[in-house]
C-alpha cells in the first residue's frame, strides 16, 4: 500500500515561530475538513484543499476541534478556556468556557451531548440544557472518545489513568498504567464481540482494553510515544502519529504495517 499526497497546506510562520497544528476532524460525509491554527478555526474542502472558512473566535491558540455525526455542526475549543459550536455552514451559535485551557473534545455518536476536558474538569453539554454539567478530576486530561452507543466516556490523562465514565459523567471503571495516556479511541466497528479501546502511552506502547477494563493481549511497544491514535470507519484499522515523525498504518490487533506519511516534526494528529 502506498499512500498519495491528494493535497496541502503549509502554516505560515507567526513572528518567526512555527504553528502547530494540534487537532483535526473531518464531516462525517468528508466534505469538510475543519481544524485550527493560532487563535483561527480554518475550515477547508475536504476534496480539493480549498479554503472555505477563516474563522475568528478564539482569543488564543485552539487546541482541538471536533465534528457532531449527524454533520450539522462542529466545535472548537482553545487556551482561552472557551468552546465555541458552529453550524456546518461556518456560524458560531454558542459557546460556554470552563476555567482552565481546553485539552479536547468529543460529540456523542448518539445524541448531541458534547464532551470538553481541562486540566481539571470536564464537561457535558447538550441542547436541551441551560447549563453544561461539570466533574472535577485529579489530573489533567488528555484525551477523551466515546462508546459506539454513546453510553460511555472515555478520558484518557497525564497521570496515566483511564477514567471510563457514563453518561451523567460517573466514573465506573479505572485503568491505571504509569505514563501519559495522550490519545485514545473506541473501535468503531459494530461486528466486535464487545467494545475495544485503543490507547496510545506516553511509555511508547500501544494497548486494547475491553469496557470492563480487562486488557486484551499485551503492550505493544511501538519504540516512539504516540500523539494520535485513531480508526479507520471499519475498524480494521487503526492511524498512529507521534514523536517518530511518522503516521504509521497499524492493524486492529496493534500490528504495524507501513508508514502513511512522514513529517518534519511529531505528528500531534492525524485522523483517516
């Protein structure tokens, strides 16, 4: 398998400093590709790279971006401690903050709930309530993915726990490994057996948790920290990015394949 640069576009530098890119997400029917850079929310044509929206907002630099499944709107969140929701057509309708910078984000793949995280909460929004729902933690989070069936929440943080939490924002099981857990993601495949979470550590492996928490095999040590780990749609397969400069292409089992694309620094994200 080879991959093909379809196209790209390069960042500007800022007063001599590089941008960096740190989330991306696409539409869920892939016609748009939205992601921030600085303080903008850019959103560009997912088929041919055009840039269709420049969006100002954010009062600082956006750290993650994230799609609703039915594709009528998105959300950015940012160091400014805000989150703003957009239409699909590129107007903010709504944003609510939280006191610290915000770390990541997750639609519900059922509902409209939206899930946000900070170094020491996370929230819950949806719609029909006035006022978003907020859970204290004890460490910073660094990543977050909802259960195909939107039940669960998984959050994913520095000091290593796994915190799988329901709908109301109950934790109900804890994984506890001994490093960063900078990335995690659901499989999103509906013909496994049971839920399987794909975590990437910042101890260079790769693992796979059932919902109960049980581990499925063993580490897989990738020889990099990984920074983004992501599905494909069927669940066959799995994107991984990290400090190796590289977007390696895995199989569900935790099997690397081959080298997707290799860039000039680490790959903070990257999503098929």
């Amino acid at each position: 398998m080879r991959a093909v640069v379809a196209w790209s576009d390069k960042v500007p530098d800022r007063d001599g400093v590089k941008s960096v890119v740190y989330d991306v997400a696409f539409r869920p029917d892939g016609s748009q590709l939205v992601t921030g850079v600085g303080s903008r929310v850019l959103v560009y044509d997912a088929v041919d790279g055009d840039l269709m929206h420049s969006l100002k907002g954010h009062k600082d630099t956006v750290y993650c971006v994230a799609y609703s499944r039915d594709g009528k709107r998105f959300a950015s969140g940012a160091a400014d401690k805000t989150i703003i929701i957009w239409t699909h057509k590129a107007e903010g309708i709504l944003k609510y903050s939280h006191n610290d910078a915000i770390q990541c984000l997750a639609y519900n793949p059922v509902t409209q709930q939206l899930g946000s995280a900070t170094s020491s909460d996370f929230g819950l929004w949806s719609p029909e309530q006035k006022s978003v729902a907020k859970h204290k933690v004890s460490a910073k989070i660094l990543s977050m993915s909802w259960t195909n069936d939107g039940q669960y929440l998984a959050l994913g943080q520095f000091n290593g726990h796994i915190s799988i939490r329901d709908k109301s924002g109950s934790e109900k099981v804890l994984i506890e490994r001994t490093a960063p857990v900078w990335s995690l993601c659901w499989n999103p495949s509906r013909d496994e057996a049971y839920d399987i979470l794909s975590v990437g550590c910042w101890d260079g492996t790769l693992s796979f948790y059932q919902l109960s928490g049980i581990q499925v095999g063993k580490d897989k040590d990738m020889g990099f920290d990984p920074c983004s780990v992501s599905y494909f749609s069927n669940g066959e397969y799995i994107c991984v990015g990290g400090t190796d400069k590289k977007v390696g292409l895995v199989t569900k089992e935790g099997t690397r394949l081959t080298t997707i694309a290799e860039r000039e620094s680490w790959v903070w994200c990257a999503k098929p």
